[in-house]
C-alpha cells in the first residue's frame, strides 16, 4: 500500500489568509476596503459597467486587467438582451462568493475538493417591479442555492464547509441584512 | 496610606478564590467590594436565574457542594449564600462599601483609590465580574419611542413590562430563558436570533455538563484553542437551569408558542428588519452540537460506558418556518417592549493602566496582564480554559495566577 500522502490542495493560499488576518488584526485600518465599479449607459436598458481599481491595505490598489461587464434586459422584456440581467449578476456574485468560501474553508479543514457545483435560483414575481401590485417587493422573494459537492470528505463534513462558506460569505451578508444604500446625483 | 502585597478588586467567586489561594501562600492582601459580598448575584440578576451547571460541579478552591440535591442547579439567592458563606469559611478579609475609583501604576506597584483613602500594593488582582454593563447593539438607540427598552441587568420578572408583546434580542441562555419566562407570563414573544450554541439540557441520561467535562472539553485550555478570540466571545449555551425542561432551544420556545425570526439588522422608521440568514445560523448551531454529540458518544465508546448508558440518540434539527418575517413593525403597538439580551461586558473603565485593546477590553495572557507586571484579572470567559466561564473554574485559575503573582514577588524582591 504505497498510496502518496499528497497534500491537500484546493489552490487556495490559507496560509497567505492566516497572516492576512494576523496582521490585519495589528492594524485594522490597512483592513478597510472600497470596492468600486462605475457604469455606463449605452442605449435603453443596455449599461456597460467596468471594475479595475479598488482600495484596501492602506492604498490603492488595481485588478490584473480591466473586467468589463454587459447588463440588459431580456428580449422577452422588450430589450436587445446584450447581457445578464442586474438580478442575475447578484446570483452571480453570491454563487462566486460562497464557492470562494467553500474551496478556502475546504482547504483550511484539510478536504480535497474534486468538483464544486452551484446552482442558484432566485424567485421574484415581476408586478413589483412593474409597479402593478404594491404587495410584491421588486426584489427577490428568496433565493436558492444548491451545491453539488464532490470531496473527500463526509457529508456531514461537506454541509459543515457549505454552512461555514454562508457564515463568511460577504455578500450572503450583503443580501440576507439591510444594508444603508445611499444614491446621490453629482 | 495603607500598604499591602496585594489588592483583589471584586468580593465574588473569582475574588475570594483567589483570596484564600493568597492565604494559603501567606500572601499579605485586601479584598476590596463595592457593594457586600457576591454583589452583582445580589442586584443584578433575575429572580428566577439559575446556575447553567449543576451542584455538583459548583465548586471553589476547598469546597464542594455538601447540600442534598447535587444534581440540582443553584437558583440566584442559593448562590449568594454559597459564595458568601465561602468568604466566612475562608475568613477572606474583605472591606465591603468599597468601590475601587481608579487603579494606577505606581513605583512600587500599583496605587488604589478606593472609597474614601488611597491604597497601594505590589499587585493587582481584577474580579469585577464579566458581565458588569450590557452590552447593547447600536441598533438600540433607534427603537421608536413609545417603545421600551430594558436589558437584563434591570429585568426581574415578566410584571414590570407593560401590556404587549415584548421582542427579545438575542438567544443566548440569557435570551432563550427570558423569551420563556415572558411568553409563559401572557406577552406574546418574538425572539430575534443571531448566531447561538444549541445543546441539549441532558443527554444519554447524563447533564451535558457532566458531558462536557468527562470529554476534557471544558479543561481545553486558552493557548491550545484554534480561534480563542472567538472562543471568548462564544453566546452562552442554550440551556436552563432545570431538570424538567430536557430542551430550552428554538424548537421547544417555538412549541410553546415564541415566534423566531433572524438577527436584528435594523430599525429603520420605527421598521425593524430581520436578517434572512436564520436558516443556516440555526443549521450552523446543528451541526456543532451534533459534531460535540459525535465527540461525546466516541468518549464514551473508548470509556467503555456504552453499557452502562443508554444508547447514543440525536435531536430534530431546528426548525425554521419558511414564512418567518423579515420585518416587523415597531410603531404598530403590537410590540411595546425590547428586552436586550445581546451580551455583557467587564466594567473596567476605572483602570488608569493602558492594557485595553482598541474594544476596551483588557490584554492578557491566561489572567496574567502583561503589559503592565503585578496585574492580574480573573473570572472572564475562557480566561484559561473553557471552565474559566463557570464557577468552578475559578478552582484552577486562581491556583495558576496566584502562583504567577507568587513568583512575580519573589523576582521583584531579588
């Protein structure tokens, strides 16, 4: 029986978090972070939103390259479908978030992960939105997520990962609390 | 100005602990109390309070529980008794009436100012209690006003709160044991829950009290705990101090009738809003008692008392309504008070010694306050270990401090 004993690597630095931590808790404002994007209207419901720089560790700081992002609406709502839908790119954004957090809590409890899957749905009745019954939010009436998780690992493990993923996962903070939203006009 | 070796702040368990541990060594000292022994058991806790751990383990250096029912859990006034009790069996020399007003280093130590006259010492001992100030959320000044708020350090029984429903705050023991008792009285209750620790009352016929030290779980100590930070500022378990109850979590308060509903967030135009995050803040609670259960049954296996005890069991997992609000109107008059049962807090603003992080919460390495040599503090959760949060704990960390404060003494003579 010469099975290797390699080691559990997920591609997630935990040690490079650990220190991140450490240090941070000595001087908690390099800890404070702004994350930016600023959009762009094209033409009717098409925007073209960009994200490259942000703010944290005490200075300013760039993504490896610029990300650009389409947003529309679908052509079932009258739009040229250009891109994901707002709502859709918050699904997107908790399926990377909680994903991210499986794979450093996986690799900080010592799991090999094999294969994440998320799916994620999220419910909305469009009357709110369309202003036709004031009993339906515009928002998400819930949202759903589903993990297909191939680990070594139990499954009592597994949802111990998932649910750890939920309980530091900044943006299932993001949509499960109020949050203060300010828009102003320049 | 009155000189002495050393100064214990706090005439309660943790105080007088440490008090005959300094007897024992010969060590000249004052146990100074603001108000008479075990104060804030006196004036600050509810009626119908009872300790978490059961009798038999309600231990303090040189004693044990002699009573007749050691399964039982001490209600608030068995406790005063106890501990004052223990301060005339011990002959602790303790100056009621004596608030301490500041507490500065001096050349030969530290200098106290007390009531009405100046002392100084070689050492300090700080046992002013964890839970002197509660520790609201800021949340809390935007409740709207016609309604009240109230925290339990002023809470005594369900009589004083006006007509209405009442929202709890918070699902500590605390939290869970108020939403009971206030729900029982007639006010309908809302209890808002963030992240808490379910445990059974018994298990396999056992307290899990008694589970968790068997299993070396509450002798873990302070500088082998992974994430100690949060260790320490773990909720209280969700238990009750009575043997009828096997279960004081969500499931039993939500069967008699307590509506759950997630943290508070926010109270925006008098609208307070609930976080959705309850269902995996409840699946979170699950799973780690269950992964203590698994621990506890392993014990036992190894033990070799699966014979003796029944046989291992799991409990229903919590129950989450899936139309449980994310919102609740504070003006509507329905709820006409708020009960803060989110945590307290060590008073220690009168220590003129910087060793407060930037929380306000004093630095210290298992009692041993190190940045400032000669000072010690006591009676804090997981000062040590994870029993430092109960009575008994009290047993082997003043035995540790007081051999550190032994020691300092002799070094500094030298």
């Amino acid at each position: 029986m010469t099975i290797t004993d390699r080691p559990i690597d997920n591609g997630v630095n935990v040690q490079a978090l650990l220190d991140a931590r450490e240090a941070l808790s000595a001087a908690p404002e390099a800890a404070d972070f702004t994350w930016r994007a600023s959009c762009t209207w094209r033409t009717g419901t098409h925007s073209r939103s960009t994200v490259s720089g942000f703010t944290g560790l005490g200075t300013e700081q760039e993504h490896r390259t610029t990300y650009e992002f389409d947003v529309d609406h679908p052509e079932c709502f009258a739009s040229e479908d250009n891109g994901a839908t707002p709502v859709e790119y918050v699904l997107v954004g908790l399926a990377g978030c909680l994903t991210a957090g499986v794979a450093s809590v996986a690799q900080l409890r010592d799991i090999q992960l094999r294969s994440v899957t998320a799916t994620i749905e999220g419910q909305m009745n469009i009357l709110g939105i369309l202003g036709a019954d004031p009993d339906v939010r515009n928002g998400f009436d819930a949202i759903t997520v589903r993990f297909l998780i191939d680990a070594d690992a139990s499954r009592e493990d597994i949802e111990a990962l998932v649910a750890q993923s939920q309980k530091r996962s900044a943006v299932y903070d993001i949509v499960t609390n109020p949050t203060k939203v300010l828009v102003e006009v320049a | 100005m009155m000189q002495t070796t050393a100064v214990v702040i706090g005439a309660g368990h943790a105080g007088l602990a440490m008090s005959r541990r300094l007897t024992e060594r010969s060590i000249d000292h004052v146990v100074l109390e603001r108000g008479e022994v075990a104060n804030s058991w006196r004036t600050q806790r509810w009626p119908s309070l009872r300790l978490l751990t059961p009798n038999w383990q309600t231990r303090l250096p040189g004693q044990r529980y002699a009573g007749d029912d050691p399964d039982g859990y001490m209600a608030v006034a068995d406790v005063v008794t106890t501990i004052t009790g223990y301060a005339r069996e011990i002959g602790s020399p303790v100056r009621t009436a004596t608030t301490v007003h500041a507490v500065r280093a001096a050349p030969q130590g530290f200098e106290i100012q007390a009531a009405d006259e100046v002392l100084c010492a070689r050492t300090v001992v700080l046992a002013t209690g964890a839970a002197n100030l509660a520790a609201t959320p800021r949340v809390a000044d935007d409740v709207p006003a016609p309604v009240s708020s109230l925290t339990p350090l002023a809470y005594r029984d369900p009589s004083q709160l006006p007509d209405g429903g009442v929202l709890v705050v918070g699902a500590s023991a605390t939290g869970v044991q108020l939403a009971g008792e206030i729900h029982r009285s007639g006010h309908p209750v809302t209890l808002a829950v963030g992240e808490h620790v379910r445990l059974p009352r018994t298990y396999r016929g056992r307290d899990i009290f008694w589970w968790l030290e068997a299993t070396g779980l509450l002798a873990e100590r302070y500088d082998q705990i992974d994430d100690l930070t949060r260790a320490r500022h773990l909720p209280s378990p969700q238990l009750t101090g009575t043997r009828e109850a096997a279960m004081t979590d969500l499931n039993s308060l939500t069967a008699h009738g307590v509506r759950i509903v997630g943290r508070l967030g926010r109270i925006v135009d008098g609208l307070a809003q609930f976080s959705g995050s309850l269902p995996n803040t409840c699946a979170l609670a699950d799973l780690k008692m269950n992964r203590f259960l698994n621990r506890a049954d392993e014990w036992a296996t190894t033990s070799g008392l699966d014979g003796e005890l029944p046989p291992p069991h799991r409990f229903a997992p919590t129950y989450v309504d899936p139309r449980t609000p994310l919102e609740l109107d504070l003006t509507s008059g329905e709820i006409t008070t708020v009960l803060w049962a989110t945590g307290f807090r060590p008073d220690h603003t009168w220590l003129d010694v910087p060793v407060c992080d930037r929380t306000g919460r004093i630095r210290h390495d298992g009692g041993v306050v190190t940045d400032a040599p000669g000072l010690y503090v006591l009676g804090l959760p997981v000062l040590r270990t994870r029993a430092s949060t109960y009575i008994h704990g009290a047993v082997t960390d003043s035995q540790a401090v007081a051999s550190h404060l032994h020691t300092h003494l002799g070094s500094r003579r030298r």
